[in-house]
C-alpha cells in the first residue's frame, strides 16, 4: 500500500511540475533559420530583427513574411523584400513594436521587386512557418 501512496505521489507532483511549467511565460529566443526557394530567413530576439538572405543566383528576390501574434498579426503583418541579389542580407528591425514574450512567426518566399512602389509581386511562399520569441 505504502508503494502504491508513493508512486502516486510522485506522479502527482510530476503532474503539477509539468502544469506549472507549461504556464509561464515563455522566454525570449532565437527562431531557426528557415531556408526554401533561395530565401533563407531568421530571428534574433535581440532587438526584435528579421534577417532575409538571397541564396540563389535566380534573378528573384529573397522574400520574409512576418507574422506577430499567429493569427491576428497584430503587431506585425510584413512582407520584408531583400531584393539586393544573390548571396546579400538584410536586417529589419522591430525594436519595441512586438512586446516581449510575443511568438514572432515567419517564413521564406520569393518573388518580383519590380522597381517596388506597390509593383513587387510575391511569387510563392513556403507552406510552412517557425517562430522565435520577442
């Protein structure tokens, strides 16, 4: 009986444990650079940056789009264009614009700058997203 009342005990706490971690804030973090369609794209949580790279020598533009909060993109909803060419990266900066411990979600694309103005066409985008934390 005593091995029963113990081993539920430990269950119990490992149970409460596992409740009181999955609760808290979640920490500021870098995300992990996804690279798809010659766009690599990451984030560095310090100073809230975007980074797009060009790594194909395609003639397209290297393309992040931003998404903070997932779902209603309420602090950022962006298209960030490097349309500087092949093997070049760019930086964009959100700095207090997303408050901390928001997920900042993103994804690479690619597409036409055009001159920009309201002419840039976005060709594709990857399916899928991956975040880091603000």
């Amino acid at each position: 009986m005593r091995r029963i009342l113990s081993t539920v005990g430990v269950l119990l706490a490992a149970f409460g444990l596992m409740l009181g971690l999955s609760s808290s804030a979640q920490a500021a973090s870098d995300g992990p650079t996804l690279c798809a369609g010659g766009s690599c794209v990451w984030f560095d949580h310090d100073g809230d940056k975007i980074f797009v790279r060009d790594s194909d020598e395609d003639g397209h533009s290297a393309i992040a789009q931003v998404c903070a909060p997932s779902g209603s993109c309420t602090y950022a909803a962006n298209y960030l264009w490097n349309h500087g060419g092949y093997n070049t990266t760019l930086s964009y900066g959100y700095g207090t614009q997303i408050p901390e411990g928001t997920a900042v979600y993103y994804r690479p694309c690619y597409g036409e700058w055009n001159g920009g103005g309201g002419k840039e066409d976005v060709v594709w985008c990857n399916p899928g997203w991956t975040h880091g934390v603000a």
